[in-house]
C-alpha cells in the first residue's frame, strides 16, 4: 500500500496519470442484473450534505484502454463502503480517480464537495495504496514521526495511530524489516495520522491473518463510527458483509450498488460470493428474443 494523498503526494511522484486518450469509445450496455437499492445508477443524489462522494458518468481509459465505462454512484458520511469485483475489474482506477489521481476521460468526481484532488482536500482524503508506502531504513515508529510531522499533526497522533494498527510489538523495528502485512499497517497507521474525513484503502487486509482482519474491521467501524467514511476495496467476499453500502464491479461496470442486505435478496442467497456469481450471470445472459425487439 502507498499513501498518496493523507497530506498530499509524496514528492516526486506524479500526479495524475496520464494514461486516457481522448479518442471517444463507445458507451456500455448497461448490465442487467444491476442491483441499486443505496442510489440508483446514473442518478447520484449529489446535493446532499451528507454525499462525499458524487460520481457521475465517469469514464476512464488506461492507456487507450476503457476501464470505467460511466460510472455513477453517491457516497454518503459515515459509511463503510466495499468496493469488490474480480482482478481488473477497476476497483484502484475508481480509487485512483475519487482521489484525484486519475486523470479521466468524462464524467465528474466530487469529493466532500469539491472537485476530486482539489488542493483543499489533501489533508481531507487519505489514500493506502496497495503497495506499502513506507521507508525500510526507518523504524516504523520513526517513519510515522516523519509523516506526523510533514502533516504538521502532534506526536501524540504518532501513539494513536501506532496503537489503533496493533504495531506496538514491532514499533522499533526497521520497516525492512516486517512482513508484508505489517508493512501494510504502517502505511495505514500513516493514513490515520491526520483524521482524515475520507479514506480509500486499497485492499488494507491482504496477507492479514484472521485475527488480524477481524481487528482491522473493528477499526474502521469504530473511525466510520466517528464520522469517516471508508472506501475499503477487497477480493474476499465475506468482507463484504461487513460493509454498509457495496460496489460489485466487473469490467469497469457496477453490478451493484446497494446494502448487502439488498444484494442478498435480489440474489436470493446468504452467501455473499454466491450472490455475485448470480449477478456476474445475470449480467452476461445474453438479452432474450422479447428484450431486443422492445
Ligand atoms: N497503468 C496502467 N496502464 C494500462 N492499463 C492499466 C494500468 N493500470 C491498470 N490497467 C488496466 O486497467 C484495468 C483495471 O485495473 P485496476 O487496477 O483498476 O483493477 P482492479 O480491480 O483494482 O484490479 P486488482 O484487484 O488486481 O488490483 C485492468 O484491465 C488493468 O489491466
């Protein structure tokens, strides 16, 4: 995971991606198994002061490639949304662009009302990226008395953020030094130094044991339970029941945006990796004799 966006990008690193091209392409099918009980599609309800984020219509293309096919969703405070769907689905190029950097071809991205990666959100928006972002010759408590300090937070946040993660047995440590799961929690105590009001977490639990993943789930219950909102993106299913809203992508489509009660029922299943094969089915049935002569 690398932060990119609690307290700005890290220097050197470019912002915004410039992989679109501007060659128009054309527009989806929308699927026909999509379930929308939270917002429906294409409709996000932006003007509410509880939206966070307001996607509309967005589309993307990495190198020349459509990877977001007019995505539209609304975010609302306080929520703990799961972004799922198969590898390269473009869970981190929806990230990518409600952070700000992504550059996209159409459509628009607000983020607590503002444009996505306006200046004034940097403090506001913090981002774990999948690859840790952290410095191996330094402690992992050094490294987070170096990112307190670029944030301008006290160190006391140092202690917070080092006890929130579970990393005290290892906070001497030099972050070379520490699996990967733990070097993943550093970057996400890094995330939480600066009471972010949105975080976007790149697949947080990977390489967590059990244990571990249950504690982190608690975690962001407890900061969605103290006004953030979470974007936690996931491959395992039964994280998503976990969530309060679900986003199930699949080739830059939703299939669903909706409470994991809802995805059940519309599913007619318990089980949550079932309910998204359901609609990964739904979704590629193709359309019946009495559908296209509508
Ligand atoms: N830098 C890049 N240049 C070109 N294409 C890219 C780039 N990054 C991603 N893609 C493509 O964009 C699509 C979406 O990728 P993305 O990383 O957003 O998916 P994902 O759902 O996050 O995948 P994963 O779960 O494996 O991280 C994929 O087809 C991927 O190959």
């Amino acid at each position: 995971m690398r932060l990119e966006a609690s307290g700005g990008v890290p220097p050197g690193r470019r912002l915004g991606h410039v992989d679109e091209s501007s060659t128009p392409h054309a527009r989806h099918r929308a699927p026909t198994a999509a379930v929308a009980a939270t917002t429906p599609r294409g409709t996000p309800e932006g003007d509410g002061a509880d939206s966070v984020i307001v996607v509309r219509d967005l589309h993307v293309r990495r190198a020349r490639t459509p990877v977001l096919h007019g995505l539209s969703l609304t975010v609302q405070r306080g929520r703990i949304v799961g972004l799922l769907g198969p590898s390269g689905s473009g869970k981190t190029t929806l990230m990518r662009s409600i952070v700000g950097v992504q550059v996209v071809q159409s459509g628009t991205v607000e983020v607590l009302g503002l444009p996505a990666g306006s200046r004034e959100l940097r403090r506001r928006v913090a981002y774990v990226t999948q690859q840790p972002s952290v410095y191996d010759d330094l402690t992992v408590r050094q490294n987070l008395a170096y990112f307190a300090r670029v944030l301008g937070v006290r160190r006391t946040k140092v202690d917070e953020a080092i006890a929130r993660t579970h990393l005290g047995d290892v906070e001497r440590r030099l972050a070379g030094s520490l699996s990967g799961g733990q070097r993943s929690r550093v970057s996400l105590a890094a995330a939480l130094l600066g009471d972010a009001e949105l975080l976007v977490l790149d697949e947080p639990t990977v390489g967590l044991d059990p244990v571990l993943r249950v504690e982190l789930w608690e975690l962001f219950h407890q900061l969605a339970g103290e006004g953030a909102t979470l974007i936690v993106s996931s491959h395992v299913m039964d994280e998503a029941k976990r969530c309060d809203q679900l986003l199930l992508m699949r080739n830059g489509e939703l299939l669903a945006d909706a409470s994991v009660a809802s995805v059940l029922a519309a599913t007619g299943t318990d089980d949550m990796e079932t309910a998204f094969l359901t609609l990964i089915e739904r979704a590629t049935t193709p359309m019946t004799d009495e559908e296209t002569s509508r």
